[in-house]
C-alpha cells in the first residue's frame, strides 16, 4: 500500500508538473481581405492555459485585451506576447503576406520610412539624459459619461458621494450627473487617489448654450483624482507613451531662430518693404530674370499652401489641442527669416544661360557658394545630396501624394469618382501637362492667378465661419493660451504641445527646405536681397494666416474637441466648415483640388532644377524629366501606396539637412549684402515702378 501511495503522489506531482509547465499553443489566423494597403488581419487563438489573456502587439493601437490586430501592413511581420492567469507566456510572430502590387511596394518601403524617421525624428535631448521623455499623469480626470462634442443635452452635477479631498478607492461612487434626455447616471472612481471637485453641486459640467462650454478643452470635465505618485501614460498595448522633440523640428527651428536674431529680425523690420516689393512698387521690367516678384512668390506660396494646411493644421489640433495653434505662428514668425536667407542666396548664385533659361536655387549657393569659402568638396557633395533629395520629394511629395490625396478628398463628396483613380489621374495629368510645357513662364501666369483665387476662397469661408461664432473670440483665445503654456498629460504636457505646433507649422511652410529658393531664383531683379524680402511673407502667409485660420475654424465651431479617431485631417476641417456652412464641404474639395494642381506644378519646377543639377541642363533633358513626373501623377491617383508617399514626403524634409548647413556657413555673406541694399533703400537709388 506504501509503495502505490508513493507512486501515486510521485505521479500526480509529476503529471501537475508536466501540466503547469506545459507551453501555451496557439493557432494563428492570417487575412489579407482585399489588394488595399494597410488591412491586414492576425487573429490569435489560445489552445491551452488558463484565461483571461493578455496580448500585448507590437502594434501600440490594439488593446492588450484583443486577440485580434487589425489595420496591418502587409509584407511587414508584427509579433504578440501572450500571457495567461498562471503566468506562462509565449511570444509569436506573424506577418500577412503582399498579394498587390501596392501592398508589395506598400510593404518594401515600411522598414525604409522607419529607418528614415529614426534619424528625422531621433530625441537627441532624451538620447543625452537632458530631460525624461515619458508621459507622466499626475491625476486622472474624470469626465461626464455619454459627452459628444455635438450633444445637445445639458450635463448637471447633482449630486457628490466624497467631499473635496477624501481619499477614495477605485469602484467607489462618487457623483451622480444628470444628462438631460439621457437620464441620470451614477460615476465611479476609476482609480485610488485624492478626489478634487470640478463643480459644485447644482451647477452645469456642460452647457451647449454657453459659448465658453462650446469651445473649451475638455468641457465635460468634472473632476480629477490625484495619484499618491505619477503614474506613466501608456499606448493601448501597453508600451509606455514618450514625448520626442524630433531633432528635424529642432534642426530647422533652431536656424529659424538663429536667422532672426542674426539678421536683427528682419521678419518684423523688413515685413513693410516685403510687400511693397510684392506689390510691384520696386518692379525692374529690364532686370534679368523671367519672372516678377509677385509672381515668384505665388509660385513658391503655391507649393507650401495646400494640404498641410486643411489636413495638417486639424492633425495638430486634434494631437496637441488649441495651444498648438500659439506653437505654429511663433514657428511660421521665426521661419521667415530661414526663407529670406535662402531666397537671397537663390537669386544672387543663379545661371542664366545664354537662351535666357535660369538654374538656380540650393544647389547652386551650396557648390558655388562654399567653393568661394575654400570649401568646394564639401559644397559639391551638399548640393548633390541636395539635388537627389529634390527629385524624389518632387515626385513623392510634390506629386503623387498631391493626386492621391485630392483624389481622396473629391471622391468622398463626388461619389461617381469612386473607383475611376487612374481616369482622375489622366485628367490632372493634362491639366499639369499643359502648364508646365509652357516653362516658368507658364507656371508663374498660373499661380499668380489661382493661388490668390483659391487662397480667397479659403481665407473668405474661414472669415465667414468665424464672424458667425464671433462670441466665441474669447474663450478661443484663452483656450489657445491656456493650451499652449498649461497643457495637460492627455496631449503630451507643455513639450507635448509645442512641438506638434513646430513640427505641423515646419511640415507645412518648408522654411529652410530651401525648395522656394529655386523658384524664387527666377525673379526679375539686380538685387538678391530684394527677393529675400519677398519671399519672407510665404510663411506669413502659409502659417501665421493660413494655417492659424483654419485653426480658429475648428476652435470657434468647437471641432477641436472631436475624439473620434475616424475623423481627423481633412474631414474633420470639413466637418467644421460644414457646421456653419452646410455647403462648403463641396467648396473645400474644390479648393483642395486646386491647392494640390497648384503644387504640383511648382514642385515639378523644383524638381526639374535638381533634375538638370544631375543629368544636365538640356531641353531634352528637361522634357525627360516632365514626361516622368507627368507619369507619376497618374500612379500616385491609382494606387495607395502609402509608405513610399511617407517616404516621399520625409524627403522634403531631409532637404533641410544640406541646405541649413550651407546657410550657416554664408549667412555672413547674406548680412553684408543685406547692409548693401538698406543704404540704397534709404538713399532712394533702388528703381521705383512710376504710378
């Protein structure tokens, strides 16, 4: 009987054993549903264990209670670690295979962007220890159940269970609130701290018709609990959420700001003499050049304005709220000097050969410029990078994301374009065809019509919207300064906000991208710094007006506060259109289909200078190049192709790199010549267009 015993026990233990050790099974499911990018599907089913699970994806979007990440690219691997009540765990990977041509392009170009944003958008403040860049809470906010930004009902607090300041514990009640036809509800602490009332029994949490309710942030905000420590915010999966101050936003503010203080502020004391040089007043009709002042800053204004600010600008509102809205007009005021700088330098290195065609821009002060300095290698290598950056932002950036983005946009208020990509595509393919045949002579007669046409339109419905929501003024602005400098953990903190407002304002203007130089480098005028001045009012207009417009848009309508992660970009500044005026949506999409057309045939000049920069300055070399370029409108409005229109867009950005390094260097040179130009200014020796 002892010995069974004994093998009986050593058995079951053994067999406990074997059983709690046991690794976890799993059957994974893949789909690829449709040929679209970005939908791929992993489903992962636990064969054995003890539940509940946790998964945690190496997607931050899913939640480590699903089972199943959606939204996929595909051809990319993507991993789960899977825990369960005992403790056992099991790490999977899994990857949905390309079957498109798009998810296969989609797909190859992922692991690139990534590479590229890890060095666009490394922390080097956080990489040195200079500052923490974990999210941290210090309370946790509780808001009225049921709220929307719409709603029509108003929120009442009845009545509080806790006197301000109880410590209470998680689960506990702590308030009833009364919602009007939604009835009463009872809210419970979602965790242990300190409760801080927010309103006083009685009072409203939100009022629709109160104005101040309708525009400021977080409305139905009702208390806070504080934590006894900060707890660190995190992503849905679990992984903790990091403010990053992108070293691009720093490379390209930190030379804004450099510029300014180094040219004396010329953004404010030369904003008179910018426009009436933009008005025509110091116009030089024997000047070599081909085209005016006016119509070189429509062109180069042409390929700023356009979806960043429709789409960026709600981005930014939508990520850091109203206050960063402050953020981007300190930036687009402090990018005003970056463009004087090297609109200056574009026109005072330029080519103009003997059949009066004009090659300039970066490439041109980077080799020619530095070679002056005894700095030729370094000069000549800058302007090739320089060059081939240029050529495929021009294709990306400049194009394809401009027709597949407009194509979006139109398709979604005109139903019938659903699914006629690649037919829309050869309609705009014409359309640009036609302009830019014609050279810079044709692209400037363009631009210096649509832009002020298109930009009217837009700046107009924005008036108009927020002269309807006039009462609102006050409580916008105190939004948008309360955000700015006391932003709370939910959009990042006071870090979390400013940058969002530098970097949308810096996607957006392309101060120190050096792009408008090259437009601008065809201007008619003997005196570079003439067309510094000019070009100094693109970010004025691109950011401070355009962008703050659109801004005050979704902050007067109370749009701002949509948290619904389906809307965002360009269909929530709709949205807010569409409020006040039901019919501007249609508008809108006009004005974004002209917005990209117009960009579009500045940045094919942009990069057909680097084009003949690299493979020469022949005609037949040029019509190579637009015969390319035209092709690619045509890709870009038939196919998704999202990481390589990242990629493409990351390109403009990386431009900065090369170009920065050479304003540093000749920035001497610009301030003497700056010097030069006032005391002819003052002396009245600078021709004057009669009256």
């Amino acid at each position: 009987m002892n010995f069974k015993y004994l093998f009986s026990s050593i058995f079951i233990f053994l067999f406990s054993v074997f059983m709690f050790a046991q690794e976890l099974e799993i059957e994974t499911k893949i789909t690829n549903p449709s040929k679209n990018i970005n939908d791929g599907k992993i489903t992962v089913k636990v064969l054995n264990g003890k539940p509940p699970y946790n998964y945690k994806w190496s997607k931050q979007e899913t939640p480590q209670s699903s089972d199943c990440a959606s939204g996929l690219v595909e051809g990319i691997s993507y991993s789960v670690t899977i825990t369960d009540a005992e403790g056992r765990t099991l790490t999977n990977s899994a990857k949905v295979e390309a079957s498109s041509i798009a998810e296969h392009f989609n797909g190859t170009f992922k692991p690139i962007v990534d590479a590229l944003g890890s060095v666009l958008f490394w922390d080097p403040f956080a990489a040195l220890g200079i500052y923490d860049p974990i999210v941290y809470a210090d309370m946790k906010y509780v808001f009225a159940p049921g709220w929307t930004s719409d709603t029509e009902n108003k929120f009442t607090l009845e009545k509080w269970f806790f006197e301000d300041g109880a410590q209470i514990k998680q689960g506990d009640k702590i308030a009833v609130i009364d919602r009007g036809a939604d009835g009463k509800t009872n809210v419970e602490a979602t965790t242990d701290g300190k409760l801080k009332h927010l309103v006083k029994e009685g009072e409203f949490i939100f009022n629709p018709e109160n104005p101040e309710d309708l525009i400021e942030t977080n409305a139905h905000l009702f208390a806070q609990i504080e934590y006894d420590n900060p707890v660190p915010l995190t992503h849905p999966n679990g992984d903790t959420k990091k403010n990053a101050i992108p070293f691009i936003v720093i490379w390209l503010i930190f030379g804004a700001a450099f510029f300014t203080i180094r040219l004396g502020f010329i953004n404010f004391r030369g904003f008179k003499h910018s426009l009436q040089l933009a008005s025509g007043k110091y116009d030089e009709p024997d000047a070599p050049g081909r085209i005016t002042h006016f119509q070189a800053l429509a062109t180069a204004v042409s390929a700023t304005v356009g979806l960043g600010n429709i789409a960026g600008v709600a981005i930014a509102i939508t990520l850091g709220g109203a206050g960063a809205t402050f953020w981007m007009i300190v930036a687009g005021l402090l990018g005003m000097s970056s463009k004087f700088v090297e609109c200056t330098l574009g026109v005072k290195y330029r080519f103009i050969n003997k059949e009066g065609r004009i090659f300039g821009g970066p490439m041109n002060y980077l080799k020619y410029g530095l070679e002056k300095r005894n700095l030729g290698k370094l000069g000549k290598f800058l302007a090739g990078f320089f060059a081939i950056l240029g050529i495929g932002a021009s294709f990306g950036g400049g194009n394809m994301f401009q027709a597949n983005q407009s194509f979006e946009i139109l398709s979604s208020q005109i139903p019938m374009l659903a699914g006629n990509g690649p037919w829309f595509g050869v309609f705009m393919m014409v359309l640009v065809g036609v302009v830019i045949i014609g050279g810079i002579n044709s692209i400037a007669q363009v631009t210096g019509k649509v832009v002020p046409i298109m930009a009217g339109i837009y700046v107009l419905g924005a008036l108009i919207v927020i002269g309807i929501n006039i009462e609102n003024i006050g409580p916008a602005f105190s939004a948008i300064y309360d955000g700015a400098f006391n932003a709370d953990a939910l959009k990042g903190g006071f870090i979390g906000v400013l940058v969002v407002g530098f970097q949308r304002a810096a996607f957006s203007n392309e101060a120190g991208v050096g792009s408008a130089a090259i437009a601008h480098s065809a201007a008619k005028t003997n005196h570079p710094p003439s067309e510094g001045f000019v070009a100094l009012l693109e970010p004025f207009i691109d950011t401070v007006v355009v962008c703050t417009l659109t801004a005050l848009v979704l902050i007067f309508t109370g749009k701002h506060e949509i948290t619904d992660a389906d809307v965002t970009g360009a269909e929530l500044t709709s949205m807010a259109f569409g409020s006040v005026i039901s019919w501007f949506p249609y508008v809108l999409a006009a004005a974004v289909f002209l917005f990209a057309f117009s960009t579009m045939i500045s940045w094919s000049y942009y990069g057909m200078r680097s084009w003949t920069y690299i493979f020469g300055k022949s005609k037949r070399s040029e019509l190579i190049y637009k015969i390319i370029f035209l092709f690619f409108i045509v890709l870009g409005a038939s196919v998704s192709l999202g990481a390589v229109l990242d990629f493409s867009d990351m390109m403009i950005l990386a431009m900065s790199f090369p170009n920065i390094i050479g304003l540093y260097i000749l920035i001497g040179e610009v301030k003497k010549d700056v010097k030069k130009y006032n005391k002819k200014l003052k002396k009245g020796e600078l021709y004057v267009k009669a009256k």
